[in-house]
C-alpha cells in the first residue's frame, strides 16, 4: 500500500469512564488481557474471526469497490477504502502490529460508512461493513472508540433515547407535537404514554423529536386516521441503535431494552420509526426476538403503503405541490433493509412529481452522516462525503431531498446549509412521513 500522509481526520476518543461504563454492562474486562500487548490480543482475534478470515481470504485486490466507495472517491486515499481497510486488517491478521497500526486502524475503520455499496460491486461480495465492525468491536475490546458513539450508547442503554432526554421532556414534545397536529389539522389525535395499548410506536429520538417534528406528527395522525390503539414509552421511545456501528454486544443490549418494553406494555405489535440503521436491527433481530413472545414488528411505511391501498386515508398531494423531489435511499433500507418499493409508492401517492437520486438502490449513495461520522470532528469529511449526492441533487434540479432516515436527516441539517451557501443553491429536506402528514385530509375534524 502506498504511504500517503495520515488522514488529518480522526475520531476524539471516547475517555476510560465512559468506556468502563459500558464494560461493566456487556461484562467485558479488557485490562485482563490488553493492557501490556494489546497487539497480541489484536493479531489473535482476528485470526480467531472465520468470516473475517474468510472474508479476507476471498479478496483479490481487483478494486471495483474502489469504483463505489463514497469515502474512496471523496477523499481519493486508498487508506480510506474499502480495499485499503483489508490490506491492513490482513496485515494484522499476520501479526504485524506496532502503536502506528492500532492508530491507523482506528483512525481508517471509523472512517467508514458501513453502508455496504462495496459488498454490492465486489464480484465475490466480500461486505468491508462487516469487516469494519469486527476490527472496531476489537478495537473497542482495547479501549479504543469514539467519545461521539460511545456517548450515544451511554444514553441509548441508560436512558432509552439517543439524546439522553429525561422522561419530562419527552412528554412534554410528545403533548406539543398533539398540540400541533390539532391546530394544523383540526384532529384532536389520541396519544397514551406509558400505557397499554395493541401497538407500541418507535420513532427516532435523534431527530423524530427535535430536527423533523413533521415525521412524529405523521405517524401520529395516520395512526389515529386508521383508529390504530397505540402508546408511546419514555423508557424505549427510540428505534436508534448506535451499538450495531461498534459492538454486536452492544447492539443486542439496546435492542432487548425494546424487546422488554414491548413485553412490560402487553402490545401485540411494534412499529419501527423513520431510521435507516435502526430498522436493520429492528428487522434483523428485534423482531425475530419479538416473535418469540407472539409480538410482530413492521416499519411504519409498510402501514402507510397497505393504508393508501385500501383507502383508508384521503390525501391531497397539491398540499405538497410546487417543490420538485428526490427520493433518496437510506443504505439500510436498500441494502439489508428490505424497503425499496413501499417509499417510492407512498411517495408517488403524496407529491405530484418525484425524481430518483439512486437509479439503482442497491447502489444507493451514503448520506455521509452514518456510522459515528456526525460527530462534531468529523464534519469537515462528512461534508466530503455529501457533496457526491449533493451534486447529483443539483444535476438532477430537485430541490427538496426526500429522506425516511433520522442520521439522514440530523446529516441534511447540518451540511446542507453549508453546501448551499458555497453553491448558491436553496436544497431543503424532509422525510417521507412529511409529505405524508401533509397530505392527509382528516376524515373527522374538531367542529
């Protein structure tokens, strides 16, 4: 590999308290068997991995990943690639360790989306997501991983919410969000908090309460359209799941704090918010887990597809007239999600004109914004990173970004500012349920 000059971006490391925190609750020790020759620890793991052994293995360096790749062809550092990250985790396996290797390795497998475009173009379909998030686990295991995501998962498992809200102020978004929805729409939509209910409703505390109140209040009102018996949970009001981009153990333990809220509130059905990631997991492991106990799981836009099927909610798409769309797919959605057909018919049932960002979704571009990269240090590459799409955009002329994805959302917030002002555009945003909310013509409204 060429020595090009280390990559001036790099994650602010999450410090020994916060990682002792989260230690102590998947019960792992790592003092024991990292602190003197962590390289050793290192070298050994990941010989132990037979995917990741395999999976490096199969790889024939012929670089059609580096064709897809949004952090390759951001930066144009082969470090920071697809084909870059196997060269090093095969150097490791081979036991050639130092300070300088461990640092790199934190430094390039942060760097990347896990969006898994890559897996797609590979002709043997080696996934690199899978392999980044087998070095960041052990990575972790040597007391090595962002302060950013070990933050979100701190709050995730101790309070329920990616932001660490208390359970006053969810409530009182909750009421405001009501609130609005009557004044707007002319419905006094019921909502129960902590209650029993048939459904329990998860949406995204990362932006479903704070950056895109539009989404919240769509899932509301079609819910009450469809006279859906639903409650909210303080204890578990967020579908977000930062532990799949770090530790699988992790993962799990935020993904069973669902599970058990489900079980506590008696519901027979769990529906999954707006969130790319937070639906992998919820598709892929809460709801088998759910079945277990005769509970099924489904994504709030299978609801509203079967909902304008059948009739069930009258919509006026000229309440979303005048702004030309584009759909643009959540990497999860497309490429392990599942969720490709519904949006884009939900979509042509609620806006007049729509264009497609991703001709091909299993090639769907990356936000820029997942996999720990909203970090505040990270901005400066995560903007690299938008402008492939946000070029698009513009070659395209959309004007309004369509986007069922909360990181998506809280990414579009935070970058599109910035690239309208370097080139003099006025692109917006919104998710689906929006567009949605909007054009939802209540059947009973307050007299």
């Amino acid at each position: 590999m060429s020595k090009e000059k280390m990559s001036e971006y790099k994650h602010e490391k999450a410090p020994s308290n916060m990682l002792g925190r989260l230690h102590d609750r998947v019960k792992l020790n790592p003092g024991g068997y990292s602190e003197t020759e962590p390289g050793v620890l290192f070298a050994i793991r990941v010989r132990k991995n037979r995917n990741l052994v395999l999976s490096l293995s199969t790889c024939m360096d012929c670089g059609a990943c580096l064709t897809v790749c949004p952090a390759y062809l951001a930066t144009r550092n082969i470090r920071n690639s697809p084909l870059g990250r196997i060269t090093l985790a095969k150097s490791i396996m081979k036991g050639r360790i130092n300070d300088e290797v461990i640092n790199e390795a934190y430094t390039y497998f942060w760097q990347c989306l896990t969006c898994r475009r890559c897996a797609w173009a590979c002709p043997f379909g080696v996934d690199v997501a899978d392999i980044t998030r087998a070095i960041r686990s052990m990575l972790y295991e040597l007391n090595l991983a962002p302060n950013y995501v070990v933050g979100v998962i701190d709050n995730l498992e101790s309070t329920g919410n990616f932001l660490g809200l208390p359970e006053d102020v969810l409530k009182e978004v909750i009421i405001n969000a009501v609130n609005e929805i009557r004044l707007e729409k002319g419905v006094n939509a019921r909502v129960k908090i902590n209650e029993a209910a048939y459904a329990l409703l998860l949406p995204s505390a990362c932006a479903d309460y704070t950056t895109a109140l539009n989404t919240f209040k769509g899932y509301v009102l079609l819910l009450n359209e469809l006279g859906v018996d639903f409650t909210l949970s303080t204890r578990a009001p967020d579908i977000t799941n930062y532990g799949l981009f770090m530790d699988e153990r992790h993962m799990k333990l935020i993904a069973e704090r669902i599970v058990e809220e489900a079980r506590r509130l008696g519901v027979k059905l769990v529906i999954a918010g707006e969130c790319g990631h937070g639906w992998r997991v919820f598709k892929n492991y809460v709801i088998p887990r759910l079945r277990e106990y005769g509970i099924e799981g489904t994504h709030i836009i299978y609801i509203a597809t079967e909902a304008i099927k059948r009739g069930l909610v009258k919509l006026d798409v000229s309440l979303n007239d005048g702004i030309t769309y584009i759909y643009m797919d959540p990497c999860h959605y497309a490429r392990g999600g599942d969720l490709v057909k519904e949006p884009r018919f939900v979509l042509r049932s609620v806006v007049s004109r729509y264009m497609e960002l991703n001709e091909r979704p299993e090639l769907a571009i990356c936000c820029g914004g997942t996999s720990g990269m909203l970090a505040k240090e990270m901005e400066e590459l995560s903007i690299k990173y938008a402008e492939l799409w946000y070029q698009s955009v513009i070659n395209k002329g959309a004007n309004c970004i369509v986007v069922p994805c909360a990181a998506c959302k809280l990414q579009m917030d935070r970058v599109l500012p910035k690239l309208n002002k370097l080139h003099e555009r006025e692109i917006t945003f919104t998710g689906l349920m929006d567009l949605v909310y909007k054009a939802i013509i209540p059947r009973k409204t307050i007299k």
